[in-house]
C-alpha cells in the first residue's frame, strides 16, 4: 500500500508536514529524488518509465502527491497518473482550479487520490469519489482508498503522536517504517518527508530500500519556498 500521511497548517512552525511511502514493482525504472534537468524547479523523484512523480515540491511553493486507488487498472487509461503531480507543480494553476480539470476528465486515468497545495489552499481529489474537497487545517492520512480509510487510521495516528514531540526528518522516517512493504517483486521503494516551515525555508528527504528491505542511501534536500 502507497501511504500518505501529513499535517495542514496543524503545527506552529510547520504549515505542512508530509511522510510517505512509495510502493512499486522494483522492476520499475526509478530516478532518486533530485532537481529535474528539465524541469529545474521541480524538486522529486522520477518514474523513469512514464516521466512522471509520485510527490514533490517546487521552487515557487508547490506540493503535489498521488496515491494510487486499489482495484483493476483502467484499460481506457490515456496518462499516467504521476503526469497529474508533474504538471501541477509546473502549470500554476489554483489547486482548486487544477483538481476541478482533472475531475472533468476523471475517466482518463486509472484509480487514484491527488493531493494539490499552493497558495494557502490544499485540495485532495480522487476519480473514485464525486467531488474536489477543500482541506480544513489538520491531520490527514491517505493510502490506496478515499482520504482518511480505516487503512491508515494507524499510522495516521502514529504521526499525529510523533509531531507532538518531535518534528524532524528522521523521526518521520521511523513513523514510515512500520507501514514498509517487503517482498521481491513489489514492495516499499521509498520513504519521502517533506517540512515546510513557517520561514518558507523546507527540508527534503528521501531513504530507498531494496527488495529485501535493506535501508540504501538518504537524500537530504534544503529550499527556500517563495
């Protein structure tokens, strides 16, 4: 299960406070976390195969995320669904307005959840439900169902108790750990946290893992947010 758990302006110094897993097929080519050469703004991992991100961030205050919605493959399905976290990190459009488009053409993807922030606002959308949603200020959890399942009220919670304590990269790495997938063929590729403070200044940090589980190398990024 890909698991996205964060907190929205829920912290006195973070506004926004991100970790994730990315499970995939570990036959799937992969580009660790880093500035895109084409695409210079943007700060994420890559799916090397589609061109497209399962989260990130951008120069000018952007986070996207996806999470794919569990259940067969949309054989209609024109993009990937990592092409949505791409191009909102590039297009300034409104999260409202962007999550809005994509729901006009829901039907052109297989199943997934979007998360979009920028500009104060965040918005979650899922082409399995009916309707964009403005998020409140608060803690959220998403895995491969609609926002805040039964599936992840877990970790959620483990999150919740972690940010009350301890906001820093390696805690939030730890609070992933339980939820880690390992298995030969598809598992936990990487764990990914993001803080973004107050100062707009941000810290972003990617561990990956083999298909044994081994920890491989961290890659720790820092950015000023405008």
């Amino acid at each position: 299960m890909c698991l996205i758990v964060l907190a929205w302006r829920a912290h006195p110094r973070f506004p926004l406070v991100v970790a994730a897993n990315r499970d995939e097929y570990h036959g799937r080519p992969a580009a660790q976390a880093g500035f895109w050469g084409d695409q210079p703004s943007i700060l994420a991992g890559r799916d090397l195969e589609a061109m497209g991100t399962w989260m990130g961030v951008s120069r000018d205050g952007r986070f996207a995320a996806v999470t794919n919605y569990r259940g067969a493959r949309e054989p209609r399905a024109v993009e990937s669904r990592g092409a949505l976290v791409a191009r909102f990190l590039t297009n300034g459009s409104a999260p409202g307005r962007y999550a809005a488009e994509i729901a006009d053409r829901g039907a052109d993807y297989s199943g997934f959840n979007l998360l979009a922030a920028a500009g104060g606002e965040l918005w979650w959308y899922s082409n399995r439900d009916s309707a964009p949603r403005r998020l409140e200020p608060g803690i959220y959890g998403l895995g491969n169902f609609l926002l805040d399942s039964e599936d992840v009220a877990e970790s959620k919670a483990r999150f919740a108790r972690a940010i009350e304590s301890c906001v820093a990269v390696e805690t939030l790495l730890q609070v992933l750990a339980p939820a880690r997938i390992v298995a030969p063929e598809y598992g936990t590729r990487c764990s990914t946290v993001l803080l973004a403070g107050q100062d707009g200044r941000a810290q972003y940090a990617e561990r990956t893992f083999d298909a044994a589980g081994i920890e491989g190398e961290t890659l720790r990024f820092e950015l000023q947010l405008a």
